[in-house]
C-alpha cells in the first residue's frame, strides 16, 4: 500500500479496494507481482540471447 504520508487515504482505500476486488476472482496481489517480476527477467535475458 505505501509508506505512511506518501498516499493519501483516499488512494489507500482504492488501493485496498482493487486488491480484494482481485482477491475475489482468484488473484493473489503477491503472486501477481512475482510473475511480472520473473516475465521481466525472462525478457531482460530473452533480450541479452537475442544481441
């Protein structure tokens, strides 16, 4: 969600919102974030094998 003082509590609540809107479907926040994080890497190396 951030650091206290960097969103404001209206940003927090949205925020809040979309992740059990995702949670309901299914969707864990953490798992999300993992696979976007390792599809960057695959890119990054897909990247590096295609110089």
């Amino acid at each position: 969600m951030g650091k206290y003082g960097i969103i404001s509590l209206g940003e927090a609540r949205e925020k809040l919102i979309n992740a059990k809107k995702l949670l309901a479907q299914g969707v864990s926040q953490a798992t999300e974030k993992q696979r976007i994080k390792e599809q960057g890497k695959l890119n990054h190396f897909s990247n590096w094998l295609e110089k």
